[in-house]
C-alpha cells in the first residue's frame, strides 16, 4: 500500500473499505402510484435536491432542442402534485383552470415578468408550440422520470448517502491539490455529491462508480509523483474535511474567475511600467492584506488589483479572509486554496521573509492622544472620495482624483508660508490618504507643491512621508511606519492616523 494511504487506513481502519453499492440500475419503470409512495418517504431536504435536479435535467433536455433555443418562452421549473386524484380539488392548475399533476412553469425571453403556468399537453395550445416538438419534449421528461427512478429505487432498497465513499473521496481531493499537477478532477460531480450529502440521499450507481475510477486516478498519479508527498497530518485532513462544504460552491478553483480578461491589458501595463511580474506582484499585495486580518476592511480598499480590474469576486476575496483569520497562514491555510494561489502566496511568504531585516532602534517621538472627532470632519470627506474613487473604471479615475486634488488643496484657505498649523496638516494628511502603489507618482507632485508652499525645509521630506505611509499600509503599524519621520509631522500625523481607525 502507498505511504500516503496507509496513513489514511491507519487513521480511519473501520470503514477504508468504501462499503458494498449497487454497481448498476437496479430499478424498473414504477408506475405513477409506486413513484408517489416512495416520493412521500423522503425527507424535505431529499425532496428538493431530487426536484432541483430534475428541473436542471428538464432545462438542459428543452435547450437541446433547436425549436426551443430560439422560442419566445423559457423552461423555468415543473412543480409536482403527489397527492393529485383525477376529480378532486389539485394543487396546480394550467392557466385554462384544468387542474395537473404536473404544472410548467415557462417565462418569456423578452419579459422576465410574464410567465405562463400550464400542463404540457397544453403548450401547443396556449404558446403555439408545434405538437411535434411538444411530443419531444414529452419523451424527454418522461426519460428523465424514468432515470430518477433509480434514486427512487435506492431509497426503497435502504441504501443512503455513501459516508464512507466521500471521506476517501475527499481525501483523494486533499492529495490531489498536492500534485505538481494535480489531476483535472470532475468539478461538477463534486458539487452534485456535496447536494446530495447535505440531503442524505444516495448518488447514482453511474456517480458511484465514476468517484471510484476518480480516486484510482489520483492515486495512481501520487504513486508515480517525482518527490513523494509530505504525510499529512489527520487534524489537517479533518479541517479540510470540515470546511469543503463552505468553500466548494465557490468559484475558487475555477482559474478563470479569478484571473478576468478585462485586467490582462491592465496588467501587462502595470508590469511594463514597474519592471515586474503582474501575477508577483498580486501575490505580494495579496499576502500583505491577509497579514492584517484586525484591519481587513482598510487594507482591502487599499487593495491595489481589486478596484477597476475585477480580479477577484466578492465572495472569492470573503472566502479568503475568513480563511486567514481561522489559520493565520499555517498549514490549514495553504491547503485549502487551489494549487496556483498557494504556490503564488508561498513564494511571496518566502521572499517577505528573505527581505526582513531587524526593525530600527531609533526611540520614536512620544504619541499624542486622537483629537475629538469633529475636529476631522475633512477626513471624513476625504475618506468618502477616497472610496469612490477605489470603486470606478480606470478610465474614470484621472477626474475623480482631479476631484481629490481639489478637496485637498483647494477647499481650505491659502496657507501661509511656514505657518505649520492644524489647516496644513489636515491637507497634508488627506493628500497621503490617496497614495497607493498605481498612483504613487500622482501623489508625490501635489505632495512636493504643498510642503512648498508652506516653505517646509526638510530635505526629502516628500519621498520619506510616501515611503513611510506606504509601510503603514503594508504592515498597520504607524510607530515603526512612520519612525523616520521629523517628530513635528509625526506626531502630527499619528493623532490623525488614530481618527482614522475611528473612521473605518
């Protein structure tokens, strides 16, 4: 036995063995009766993962044929009476008041408002579908009946979901996002058993025996990996095991979600401009922001690749967060991201550590108490542009920080040359509020013309207020941020970086 499953044999040795399964359909053709009395022995849950499989089998089987791809009307969903009786009160009705069995329910293409619920032996009459493709659809509704009768089937033999087969399903899962390449699994397949898991209902005899084929697969490619794989350890596997059900409805091991096309162009600008990989690049922002899980918020809008390139989505970026904040970039961590992402963030962990040298010993000036808040109503204004600016396309972004400028330079009185007072330190630190990496030469020229206008002498003052907030940023720490900074604008700054927690 390989290495890595007699490890799995020796942490669960009372059902490695997946059990005994059906290997075919079993079944034959129930009557509408026998149908109905098994129907009514599922559980809720069972009930509706059956239903919303035969509604997505349904819409498949109409848009496979070529008169209803291009109908005005669009399957939509088929609701079930198990109680009808011909001649008694029904629960559905089509839209002539005949009372069914079995209601479609169809919306139109052109008005997702108008919707018609009828029988299908009524679709000719009320849509002017032709009898020939009503027929169709008919035989394609019933070959679907007729294959959900195997579920149907199982349930009476007493089979429920196979425990035993996901566990070892998913430990090939976990092995598998070891591999250097990993095998390309059936994505589908796994959310269908997730559905059904979560149901407690059995799977398919074809499903069944296509996981097995599946974990052979994945086997055989860890057998004849080049370095043979890290034992895992069994708290690990289960934290995996535990939190598939958050994380596997997600887009996150679909490549293409990720990675838009529309911020490829961005992208290889951004690369151009700065001498660098964008994907490196992305990985060092990234591992930056999910360092700092107490200051997600602030972090994430700062975020240079998330406004105006939709590299990731929403949900994707939620995920990941919450992932930081359960396994602060442990084990856990790295194995429940798809191979790109945790190579990705690894080789940025390494170079970060590479790059650390010990922090300065020079004692910063003393910190000031935060003033009252409504002493600070123009960072407020200043943080609401700062956002919406973080929100819209790139080709919008030059007037909204046309509009920033403004409101930094020109909403307070003309300062007075050497006059360092509470009106220019409010400009000055709304001006370090825009700063991020895409913007860092837009910044330092009004930055450059207020410190001269106000006749301020220290040399390299500018690039040392950019480097500095730029650390902030990156680590959350103003005192080691800012620990270079002359000690009037220090603590100048520190007590409106202190408003800005208040802020956020």
């Amino acid at each position: 036995m390989d290495p890595y499953l007699d490890t799995y044999a020796n942490w669960y040795p009372s059902d490695y063995q997946v059990g005994a399964y059906p290997r075919s359909n079993g079944a034959r053709q129930y009557t509408e009766t026998e149908r109905m009395e098994i129907y009514r022995t599922l559980t809720t849950a069972q009930r509706n993962v059956v239903n919303d499989y035969k509604r997505r089998q349904i819409s498949s089987a109409m848009l496979n044929i070529s008169y209803m791809r291009d109908a005005e009307w669009v399957f939509v969903q088929r609701n079930v009476d198990p109680d009808f009786v011909r001649g008694k009160p029904a629960k559905y009705h089509c839209i002539c008041h005949r009372p069914l069995k079995y209601q479609f329910v169809l919306q139109a293409r052109s008005d997702a408002t108008i919707v018609k619920k009828l029988g299908i032996k009524h679709f000719s009459d009320h849509l002017g579908i032709p009898l020939k493709v009503v027929n169709e659809i008919q035989a394609g509704v019933h070959k679907i009946d007729l294959a959900f009768d195997e579920l149907l089937w199982l349930k009476r033999q007493r089979y429920s979901f196979p425990t035993s087969l996901w566990r070892r399903y998913v430990y090939a899962h976990f092995i598998n996002n070891q591999l250097a390449v990993p095998y390309k699994m059936n994505h589908h397949l796994w959310l269908r058993l997730l559905d059904f898991k979560q149901a407690d209902m059995p799977i398919f005899t074809l499903d069944h025996a296509t996981v097995l084929n599946e974990i052979a697969q994945i086997d055989q490619l860890a057998d004849a990996a080049a370095q043979p794989l890290a034992a895992p350890h069994q708290e690990t596997f289960e934290h995996y095991l535990a939190d598939v059900q958050a994380y596997s409805k997600l887009p996150l091991f679909k490549f293409a979600n990720f990675w838009n096309a529309s911020s490829q162009p961005f992208l290889t600008k951004w690369a151009l401009a700065h001498d660098a990989q964008p994907g490196d690049f992305y990985f060092r922002q990234l591992l930056q922001v999910l360092q700092t899980p107490s200051r997600w918020k602030y972090s994430w809008a700062t975020f240079p690749f998330k406004a105006g390139t939709k590299l990731v989505q929403p949900d994707v970026s939620q995920y990941m967060a919450q992932l930081a904040q359960r396994y602060p970039l442990d084990e856990n961590f790295f194995n429940e991201l798809p191979l790109f992402f945790r190579r990705g963030l690894r080789q940025a962990l390494r170079e970060q550590k590479a790059a650390a040298k010990p922090a300065p010993t020079t004692v910063a000036p003393p910190r000031q108490a935060a003033p009252a808040p409504q002493q600070y109503a123009s960072h407020a204004a200043a943080l609401q542009l700062y956002n919406q600016w973080r929100s819209i396309a790139p080709a919008a972004q030059a007037d909204a920080f046309a509009q920033f400028q403004l409101l930094v330079q020109d909403d307070l009185a003309p300062q007075v040359a050497g006059q360092l007072n509470s009106v220019f330190f409010d400009k000055l630190f709304n001006l370090l509020l825009t700063l991020n990496p895409l913007n860092a030469a837009q910044t330092k020229q009004p930055l450059q013309q207020l410190l001269q206008r106000s006749a301020v002498a220290e040399t390299n003052l500018a690039a040392q207020l950019l480097a500095a907030t730029t650390a902030y940023q990156r680590t959350a720490d103003f005192t080691t941020s800012f620990s270079a900074v002359p000690a009037p604008f220090y603590a100048e700054l520190a007590q409106r970086f202190d408003y800005l927690t208040i802020l956020e």
